[in-house]
C-alpha cells in the first residue's frame, strides 16, 4: 500500500547493481511512493546492465558515476539537477566494496593499496557526495541523506575485515556531515545499519550464510529484509522523519539489543 509520502520529491540512489540490491528495492518503493530520482553506479557495474532494467520501470535516467570520483560526482549532481527539474531532496548512498575481502586476503596480511580503496569507494565516497552536493548547491531545505551500514562498525566479524573500518568511518561522517548540513541547509544525514542481506556485497563475506543463520537466531524479529530496509529508508527521506539527524540507526531486528536467545540455546544445547 502507498502513502504518497514522496510525491513531489527529487533525488539520487547510488548502489542498484541488481534485484537484490538494497537500492534496487529502494528505487522500486520510492517510485511507489511517488518520488522522482536518477539512478547512479560505478561505470564498471553498468556493464552488467541490468539497471537499465530498473531505470525503464522507475522512468529514471541512469548516470554513471565512480563514487570516488569527484569530476563524475560533480556531472551526477549536476546533471540529476537538470533531468529532475530542481534541487534534491534525498540521496541514497547504497555503496561498498572491499578488494581485500574480494580477494580473501586475511586481516593480518592485508594489502594496504587495496586497504586505502576499500576506505576510499566504502566510506570516504560519502564524504565526497555531500561535499559535491553542497558546492552544487544540490540541497533542498530539509533534504535528507542516508548511507548503509553494518555493525561491524561497532562489535568484531572477523571476516568483515578493513569494511569494518570503512563502516566506522562512513558513520563519522554521517556525524560530522550531519552537523554541518543541518546548520547550513537544514538537511539531515544518518546511516542505517542493516541485518545481514542476501545480496552481492554480503555474499562475498566469506561465512555469510552462518552468520545470516546467528543473526536471523539472535533477533527477535529476525533478519530485515532488503524490502523492510527500503521502507525505512523512504520514512527517513519523507517528512516524518524531519529532526532525525546524525544517527546510526539499527535496523535489525531487534539483533544489537539482544544477548542471547532461546532459540539459540536450544540449537547449541542439542
Ligand atoms: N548485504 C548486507 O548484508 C549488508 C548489511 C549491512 C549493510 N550493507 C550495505 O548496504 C550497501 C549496499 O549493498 P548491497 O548489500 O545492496 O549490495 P550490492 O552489491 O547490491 O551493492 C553494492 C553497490 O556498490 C556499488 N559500488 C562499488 N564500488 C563503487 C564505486 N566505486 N562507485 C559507485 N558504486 C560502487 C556496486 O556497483 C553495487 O551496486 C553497502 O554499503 C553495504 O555495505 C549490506
């Protein structure tokens, strides 16, 4: 059922690779919801195509765009300007990528090039977006921008690796960000931080699907979905959610709260 909580709403969502993407299912209820966007990926993600899938059912132009790169962000925010027709209200920041972890190398043999790209594409992009937007002047008032995230920022997943530091950071920037645009325009700026998602970036953790199994056991609503994420995501863009800024916030199931569960004793008392 649609609200129309987004009518009237221009904005970008980086990160839609394919259907399982949360982006993907975010573009999907944004539409639904009535608001307007440009589509957005790496310009070696478009060459698997599929967004342009996604781009005829939302009717939405597709921009390619490095997120490290601040020429291509700077086109992204210009252009999204003149295909939408104003300045933006929301800016999905759906993006990760660690060659460290692509490549399996362990935590304590870590490349650092790749340990500079990982913080580079995971964490200091969002930095990067905002700075493009406010010197594009990209901001309406009371916009609201929103980056993903995932508790390894707070607690150790030993695979998780150097994403666990670009997680870290990326929320710090969503802090110090949030100040800055909250003074000047009004904007709000949080992360989320999102259940283990069955999509390409959480299946390339090596142990995935045990500690999807652990975390859907140790919530006591279970894993969130990329759909429940999406619907999320759209509260924050729409006006419901006007005084939420510079949070992380969990959506999870319940998973960050909880010690133990009895499901989980049972399963290891057997
Ligand atoms: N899947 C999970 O378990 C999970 C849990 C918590 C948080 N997250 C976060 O959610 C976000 C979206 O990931 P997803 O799970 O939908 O996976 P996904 O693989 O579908 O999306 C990741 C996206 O990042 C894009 N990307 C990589 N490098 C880029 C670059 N240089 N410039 C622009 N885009 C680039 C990819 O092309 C892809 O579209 C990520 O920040 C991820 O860390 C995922």
């Amino acid at each position: 059922m649609a609200y129309n909580l987004l009518k009237g709403k221009r904005g970008i969502i980086f990160g839609a690779l394919d259907e399982n993407s949360i982006a993907w299912k975010t573009a999907l209820k944004v539409k639904e919801e009535g608001g307007a966007f440009t589509l957005t990926n790496a310009p070696i993600a478009m060459r698997m195509g599929k967004i342009n899938d996604l781009a005829k059912a939302c009717n939405a132009e597709v921009i390619p765009a490095d997120a490290t790169s601040e020429q291509d962000l700077n086109t992204l925010f210009t252009r999204s300007m003149e295909v939408l027709g104003g300045k933006l209200d929301f800016v999905l920041h759906s993006i990760g990528m660690s060659p460290n972890v692509r490549k399996g190398r362990d935590y304590g043999d870590l490349n650092y090039e790749w340990f500079l790209k990982t913080l580079d594409i995971s964490g200091l992009s969002f930095h990067k977006v905002m700075q493009t937007a406010e010197k594009t002047d990209a901001m309406n008032e009371y916009g609201s921008i929103v980056a993903l995230s995932y508790i390894a920022a707070q607690r150790v997943f030993p695979d998780y690796s150097d994403m666990a530091q670009a997680k870290a950071l990326l929320e710090s920037i969503a802090r110090s960000s949030g100040y800055r645009f909250g003074k000047s325009k009004k904007v709000r700026v949080n992360t989320i931080s999102q259940s283990p998602t069955k999509t390409t970036a959480g299946t390339g953790i090596s142990g995935f699907d045990v500690f999807f199994e652990y975390a859907n056991m140790m919530s006591p609503l279970g894993n969130a979905t990329a759909e429940d994420c999406a619907a999320f995501i759209t509260v924050l863009f729409s006006d419901l959610s006007r005084m939420v800024t510079m949070q992380n916030l969990m959506h999870d199931g319940g998973f960050s709260s909880t010690g133990i569960t009895e499901d989980l004793i049972e399963k290891l008392t057997k």
